[in-house]
C-alpha cells in the first residue's frame, strides 16, 4: 500500500503506457540526429579536422534519407488504396501516430534542420553547409514510420463517371428555382 505504483499499470490515476510498434525507426531516427548533432557542432569548432567527417556524415543521412523516403511513399501509395493518407499526416505524422511518436519524431527533424543551419551559419561558405541535407534523415524515418505504423481514416468510395453524373444533376434540380403554377397563366 505504501507504493502507490502498480508495475502493470503505471502511476495511479494515469493510463498505463501503450506499446510503440517500429521502435527500430524511432531509435534510428534518434541515434542519427544525435550522431549528426555531435559531429556538427564538434566539425564546427574543431574546423579542419572534422569538416570531412561531418560532410561524408550529412551526405550519408541524405542518401539513406532519400531512399527511406522513398520507401515511405510507395508504402503510402499501397496503402492509399483502402486509406485517405495526406502528407502532412505522412511525412509529419499530423494526426496519424500516437503523441509521444510524432514529438520523438518531429522533435528529431526540428533538431536536425536547426543544427544544420546553425553549424552552416558558423562558417560561411565552407563544406559545412552540406549539413543542410542530413535532415532527410529525420524525414525520410518519419516517414517510414508513419507508413508502416500510422493509423488513417478509411477512403471514402468514389463514385463512376456515371454516378458524378446523376449526382451533379440532382444538385442542379434541387438548386434551380421553382416556377409556380401562376406563372403559366
């Protein structure tokens, strides 16, 4: 009685904790940005030594950013099929992944393009503006994520060619103004 936690559930008066699927892409995506973070401002004070480093580092998040990206948008277009998917929903996980995903997520990217910018805007034109890339990273696993793992609405029937047809005409009908019998006398 004295502890107030249940292992189980969580603290009193709390929701226990769901289980996150795709831990293996949040834990990339985090391990990426700090890696990048480290090596970038480390490249940025120790100038010459790391800038090799830190540009062979950007450009290795860019690629594998690139083409997990790319892997996120054909998981998307499969599953668009069944689903209403938007991109901010996909590539920002708006309203499409539990809270603590999309902050690890999107905290991950902010993370990412700030310290770009700001190892970048240390010394002007040099080979550490290539830093601007690396946020790929965060985007691309985001993305994957989100793909994998997001919850969307289900898509909304279209109808056929016919179907837009016959409804456009009973929109029509009951827009158009009704004449009274009057009128024709």
């Amino acid at each position: 009685m004295a502890d107030e936690k249940n292992e189980s559930d969580g603290p009193i008066g709390m929701e226990p904790a769901q289980p996150v699927d795709g831990k293996g892409i949040l834990r990339a995506t985090v391990i990426g940005t700090v890696v990048f973070v480290v090596v970038g401002f480390a490249a940025a004070i120790v100038q010459g030594a790391l800038t090799g480093v830190y540009v062979a580092l950007s450009l290795f998040e860019f690629l594998v950013g690139m083409i997990v990206f790319a892997l996120a948008f054909f998981r998307a277009i499969d599953r668009s099929r069944t689903e209403a998917i938007g991109i901010g929903g996909l590539f920002f996980a708006s309203g499409s992944a539990p809270k603590r995903v999309q902050t690890t997520l999107m905290v991950s990217l902010t993370v990412q393009v700030v310290a770009s910018i700001v190892v970048a805007s240390l010394h002007l034109y040099t080979a550490l503006a290539f830093g601007v890339l690396a946020p790929m990273w965060a985007l691309g696993f985001t993305g994957l994520w989100v793909a994998a793992y997001g919850t969307f609405p289900e898509r909304t029937p279209e109808l056929s060619r016919v179907g837009r047809r016959e409804e456009a005409r009973r929109v029509h009908k009951q827009s158009a103004p009704k004449k009274a019998a009057d009128d024709a006398e």
